[in-house]
C-alpha cells in the first residue's frame, strides 16, 4: 500500500480501530514526556501574580518537557502576543503542547452546537500558533431534561466537526473526563469513538473519575490523546487517595500510549508543592521510559 492510499484507509478508519492499533504496535514502555499544566496555578495566573511566561521558565527549569496551556487568563489572542509565548518556549527549550479551552460540546439545538464548534476553530487556530497538537475540550453537563444518550449525540456532533477543523491543521481535539456528561469513562468513550475521526480522543485525567479511579482510567488509556495526573485519585467508595503514580505510569506504558503526562495540580499551595511534584513526575517518567 502506497503512502496516499495508507493515508486515506486512515482517514476512513474509525477512531478505535486507529487506535488499537497504535496501541498494538507500541506496546513497548517508551517516549513519554512530562508536562506541567498551567491551571495548577490558576490563582496566580488570575491574579495576574504569575504570567504564562513565567510557567514556561519554571517548567523549563524543573527540567519538564512542556506546558499545557490553559487557555482560560490569556491576555489577549493577538499574533504579536501568541508569537511571544512561542519564542519564550522555544528558547527555553519547553514545547506547548495543549491547549485547554472552555468548551461544552454537549448542546440541545444547532444554535448553541454552532457556537461551540466555532469556539473550538478559534482556539484550534490559537493552538496553531503556538505549536500546539492538541487541544482540550469538555463534554459539559447534561442538559436538563435530555437523556445521557441524546447528549452523547449532541456531544459528537460537536466534536465531529470541531474534530474536521482541527485536523486540517494537524491538530488533535481530546474531549477530558472531567464531571457532567463525561464524568465517568464510559460516556467519555462514548464520544471519542462515535465521533470517527483520527483526529479526536481522549484528554484523559486520573484525578477527575469520581469513583474507582484506577479501573475507570485504564479504561480511558486505549484512546487517550493526552494525559493529566492529579496528586489524588479515588477508590472503590469515591474517597480520593494519594494517587499511586509509579501504577498509573505502568498502565500507560502497558497502554501503549505515547506523549505527554501533565502535571494538574488543584490543591492551594502550589508555590510550595508543584516544584517538587515535577521533580517526582520528570523522574518516574524518564526511569518509565527508559525501561
């Protein structure tokens, strides 16, 4: 099979056959990076106490492979200040890697539905700028007096033609589970493999599950795009626990997923404990990748 005709099987090929089949041909633990998200300093970024630049130097000091960006305190979105973080980040030797946007793809009429995929084209353009290959949305909750299934629906529709753009730019769009209609792994999944697209997946996030986190997220692994790790995940009774990051980290590499772990850390003392968790993750992920 030539080259134009593998791309096109591709292209055709739904999203967990796609992936199935990367995790079948990487199977081996390998190339995983770690990565800080920057909503772990939400206060300080919306304070105005921290600037995105400041993120980058720090992840590039605590010896981090790349920041995710949370979108949401952004100054502005001109060139001139998008083309500003990408040569902080280049210099610095950090690649910005994710974009987290306010998105809810979960929306009853075409108005709202509409809204939301032109939210998604203006921040895949965004990510566009700044280097990024993936970009983060959500499900959103489920609207009232709708059925889980006929949000699903509405929710792939959304990320089908959210996931059409962003592809045109090489792009991938990863819905997160992260409460309302993708809160739990399956509906997540749901989404992520009736959507049909190479180009969507599955931001997935340890600590966001709210009950038996560690089975509910090795569900998510076959079709994650991207990575988050929490400091807590939850057990079989829905208490959140000091997450077992050496076990995650097996799971992925078992996975076959390849890419980016972020650090999301959402306790309030971020200037004191977030150095030492990248130095924790930097390492376990290298000794992970080295294996």
């Amino acid at each position: 099979m030539n080259r134009r005709s593998l791309l096109k099987t591709l292209a055709a090929t739904p999203i967990a056959s796609v992936l199935k089949a990367q995790s079948a041909t990487t199977a081996a633990p390998g190339h995983l990076k770690a990565g800080l998200v920057a909503y772990s300093y939400r206060t300080e970024l919306a304070a105005k106490k921290l600037t995105y630049e400041d993120v980058i130097h720090m992840a590039s000091d605590w010896g981090l492979d790349g920041v995710d960006m949370t979108v949401y305190w952004f100054p502005d979105t001109s060139d001139k200040y998008l083309a500003g973080l990408r040569r902080t980040a280049q210099r610095s030797g950090v690649q910005l890697y994710n974009a987290g946007v306010r998105v809810q793809l979960a929306q009853p009429t075409k108005e709202l539905q509409d809204a939301q995929v032109e939210a998604i084209k203006k921040w895949v353009d965004v990510a566009d700028k700044l280097g990024a290959g993936h970009v983060r949305v959500f499900g959103g909750p489920i609207p009232k007096g709708s059925t889980e299934d006929q949000a699903i629906a509405w929710a792939v529709e959304v990320m089908k033609r959210g996931a059409e753009y962003a592809g045109s730019r090489g792009i991938t769009l990863g819905v997160e589970d992260d409460g309302g209609l993708t809160a739990t792994a399956e509906p997540t999944i749901a989404i992520a493999k009736q959507t049909e697209s190479p180009w969507a997946g599955i931001n997935a996030d340890s600590g966001n599950l709210p009950k038996n986190g560690y089975a509910q997220f090795e569900k998510l692994l076959p079709y994650a795009t991207s990575i988050h790790f929490k400091t807590t995940i939850t057990d079989e009774n829905g208490t959140h626990v000091p997450a077992d990051w050496p076990r995650l980290l097996a799971m992925i590499a078992k996975s076959g997923y390849r890419g980016f772990v972020g650090l999301e850390y959402e306790s309030d003392k971020a200037t004191a404990e977030v150095p030492g968790l990248c130095a924790k993750l930097r390492s376990l992920v290298s000794k992970i990748s080295a294996a």
